[in-house]
C-alpha cells in the first residue's frame, strides 16, 4: 500500500488551504497563515493533471474558505448568504488558474512568482468594482488587527498587503520546486521588507492631526428583526435615541452620530420626524448624522432608468441613506453607493431591465434600494465628513474618493445586527482600521449593537463598546489636514498589477524562450 504523503495528496491540500486561511481572519487574526495557505494551493494546482481537475479540487476548497470566514451571512438570508458563498468562491478560481499555468509554463520561477502575485490582486481589484462585489475576504483584510505590520499601506492600500502575502507565498513554492539560493534569498527579502517599510512609515505619523472636533457616539441596541427596533412606535424609538444623545452629548459636542437604520422606517425628506430632531439640537447647539431609509420622488423627465412607482404612477427610489440634521437648517442627504449585491440590490438591474423589450417583469418592484453614485458629504467642526454606510466602509476604493474630495475625518454608521452574535460584526470594525490608515484619519464609529468606537490613524482602537449592549460616549477626535501617498493615488497598485498582469501574460505566451530557470 502507498504511504500517505501530505505534499501529493489532493485531498489533503484541498481540504487543509481553507482551515489556514479562515484562521487568518478575525477573530483568529492569525494572519501569518495565509502564506502557507497560497503555498498549499499553488502545490495543489500544479500537481493536478488538467485545469478540470484543477477547478474539482480548488473549487470546494474556496467554497469551505468562504463559508468558514462568511457563514454569518446566511443568518441574515440564507439563500442569499449561500448564493454570495458559491459565487465567490467560483470566481477566485479565475486567478489560481492563471497561476497554474505560470507555474506550469517553464519560464523562471521568480517571474511566475510576481505575475502570480499580480493575478491575484487584479483579481480583487477587478471584484471590487462590479455589482457581484464581494471585498470581504481581501487577503489583506485579514490583517487589520495586526497593525503594527501593515502601516506601509498608507502608500499601497490594502491591496498592497494582497500583493506581498501572495508573491512571499509564490517565492516560497518557487524555492520548493527548485531549491536554490536564489529563490531562497528572494522569498526572505520579500517577507522582510513590507513589514520593515510598515516600521519606516511609523516616522512621519505625529503630524497627521489637526483641529479637534468633539463626537458623542449612540449606540441604541435596536432588535434589528423587530418593527422600531422592538419598541413600540417610532416615535418612542425616537425618544430613546434621543435620550441616549442627551446623555451622551456635552457642551462642546460638534455632532451626534446615531447608526444606520437608527430611525428603522422610511423618510421623505420633509418629514416631521427630523423637524423633531431639529428642535433638540436647537437646544443642544448641535448637529446629528443619522442613518435612514429616504423616499425620492421623481418627475418624468428625470426618473433613473429603474425605479419603482406608486398607484398613482409616480416614480420613486427607496434608498439605504445618511441624513444630515442641523437647527433651522434643509435636511441633507447620502444615499448609499455601495450596496450588498441581492440582499439589498438586484445585481446588473438596469442590464436586465434594458434587455426585457418585452416588459416580461417589473424590474422596480425587484430591485431593492436605490444605487446612490454621488460622494456627498457633510460638514462638522469645518471639515468635512462621509457617513459611510455599513459595507461601503469596506470598499477602499470607495472610501477614498471622498478623502480626495476633501474629508477631514471618517463616519462609520453600521448596523451589524442581522448577523447575530458571530464573526460577522468583529470582522467589521476590525477593517475600520484599515481605512484609518490608508488616510491616517481619526475613525468614529456608530453601530446599531456594536461594535462601536474611536479609532486614531495609526489603526488603534481609542475606544471600542460591548456587542449587543446600550451605549453612548463622547470623544474628541481630530481632523486630517494631510493626504498620505494612497489617499492621492489610491489602488495603483490595482492598476499595476492588471498592466503587468496582461504584459507578463502575453510575455510568456510569445515571448523569449530564454526566460527560464537554469
């Protein structure tokens, strides 16, 4: 009989890769293991016959590293949470064939090892920017607890974690197939120098403060699963926000900031409702960001291509929004621009709808909220604020258009509830801090039953509430008036990767037979 041999058993690596790899997330935060992870999928892509057998093998293993990391999403839908688990892990397939074949080429193993690095981060910078994305198990994701080793992404972002995790672990398989020197000393030079420029990047972070601005943080601990939060009327949910603020506020409070969905209905933008919330800030001198759903009507002529309408035809959205209150002012208003594909919006809708020629459906009444596409911010303390909401706060890319229009700190408002008490909420305020410092911004934090907090823009928690808990604070935070490398650049490293990606594709395709490992 044939001894078992880890390093040849399909099996054996199918089915140890996704372990590694969803204890390399938060809670776990051992984040080390993703190295051995890719390590263990490149050995298995290679070792298998064809790119069929390949997709037999990996495939299950994305679907087990997706549902260990993210099973939290079925408790929210569990046809869509399953849905956005199987699709997910299809796609990754994608770039872990692409790093077959540069294996598999017989060009040199150093080259393969960054073209393989580059295929997967193009892969997640592709994934971030279409209606399927899913940014939640970026690679560099699962080091935002581990702070001191990824401050150099105020110059990659990221993605830059991404790109060093996957060619350290590309190094590593290279010096395996081929023990030299060489490839030996690449993968330690590689493995050192990100975390010694993470320490280099530490020298200049005293100078990213500014002027103060005071925040009182609400945190109300509303059952997302009942009418107003289990209250009995929205009025009487309104009472007690105001309550917590009022407590929470003091004399100096800039502004309020209750968490999405804290007013649990929808809002036209003339309601009474925020006329009540003008009168206590009247008396508190005070300005609120709150989360919302929002009703927009719209007339004929500027309805968007999908909306829905009422029984008298009117054309309206229902949109996931920020509401920006102040006394005696015009309420304002963000609607959110990135939201979770089939649980809050129908992916490609307007695809869909364009190419129904025969009305067959009524793609309105299908497609959940409205799509906000606008950067609007607010203004507190004279700087300037997004209210990301929930999974935009996710999305690097768009966080950092609003850096770049101005932001001079950062709003979370979150309502992190329908997952209950799992991974699902820690991973989440976890990657705050890693927007905290690609901006080197000051971080505050409001989420319906946790986890709220402060975060400072080295990616330090200041302060952090109990989950599932009522609670209410005040801190001062402090404005940025200075842009790091990534807050003016942003993904570059997205778009260096895809460039070299294609140029290293078509190299080995008709290039040179001399590039080869001697």
């Amino acid at each position: 009989m044939k001894s078992f041999v880890f390093w040849d058993h399909k099996w054996a690596l199918a089915l140890t890769a996704p372990v590694l790899l969803a204890f390399s997330f938060p809670p776990f935060n051992a984040s080390i293991l993703q190295i051995p992870a890719f390590v263990i999928l490149l050995r298995l892509a290679s070792i298998c016959d064809t790119k069929r057998q390949t997709v037999f093998y990996a495939y299950p293993a994305f679907v087990l590293w997706n549902l260990f990391s993210t099973y939290w999403l079925m408790m929210a839908t569990v046809a869509g949470g399953l849905a956005a688990i199987l699709a997910n892990a299809a796609i990754m397939l994608i770039p872990l064939l692409i790093m077959r074949w540069l294996f598999l080429s017989g060009k040199n193993l150093i080259f393969a090892a960054f073209i393989a690095a580059t295929a997967w981060v193009s892969y997640e910078y592709l994934h971030h920017r279409w209606d399927l994305a899913w940014p939640w198990l970026t690679l560099g994701n699962g080091w935002a607890n581990l702070t001191g080793a990824i401050q150099y992404i105020t110059f990659t972002g990221v993605l830059g974690i991404s790109f060093w995790v996957v060619f350290t672990a590309a190094l590593i398989f290279a010096y395996l197939n081929i023990p030299s020197k060489k490839h030996l000393y690449f993968a330690i030079a590689i493995f050192f120098a990100f975390p010694i420029f993470s320490v280099l990047s530490m020298i200049s972070l005293s100078s990213y403060s500014g002027n103060p601005v005071n925040v009182a943080i609400v945190q109300p601990n509303s059952d997302s699963y009942q009418r107003y939060g289990g209250l009995p009327s929205l009025n009487a949910l309104l009472d007690h926000l105001l309550t917590l603020s009022d407590e929470a506020r003091t004399e100096t409070t800039d502004v309020i900031i209750w968490p999405e969905n804290a007013l649990d209905t929808s809002l036209t933008i003339n309601s009474a409702y925020f006329d009540r919330i003008r009168d206590s800030l009247a008396v508190w001198d005070a300005k609120l960001i709150t989360g919302s759903g929002f009703i927009e009507f719209y007339t004929e002529d500027d309805k968007p291509a999908v909306s829905r309408q009422t029984g008298d035809s009117r054309h309206y959205n229902v949109f996931n929004a920020a509401v920006f209150l102040q006394p005696d002012m015009a309420s304002e208003i963000y609607r959110k621009g990135r939201l979770v594909p089939i649980v809050e919006r129908f992916p490609f809708v307007e695809f869909f709808q364009r190419i129904d020629i025969f009305e067959w459906i009524n793609w309105g009444d299908i497609m959940g909220y409205g799509l906000g596409t606008t950067t609007d911010q607010f203004v507190v303390a004279d700087a300037k604020t997004p209210a990301l909401i929930c999974y935009d706060s996710v999305f690097p890319n768009w966080v950092n258009r609003f850096v770049q229009e101005g932001a001079g700190f950062l709003t979370i408002i979150t309502n992190d509830g329908w997952w209950g008490d799992s991974h699902g909420h820690i991973q989440h305020f976890a990657y705050a801090r890693l927007r905290a410092i690609e901006h080197r911004m000051w971080i505050a934090r409001s989420a319906n039953n946790g986890i709220s907090g402060i975060i400072s823009p080295d990616g330090k928690v200041q302060v952090e509430t109990e989950y599932w808990t009522e609670a209410a604070f005040p801190f001062t935070i402090y404005q940025s008036e200075r842009r790091t490398f990534y807050s003016r650049h942003g993904d570059w490293i997205g778009v260096l990767s895809l460039f070299s990606l294609l140029l290293g594709l078509i190299f080995l395709k008709f290039g040179s037979k001399s590039l080869t490992d001697q």
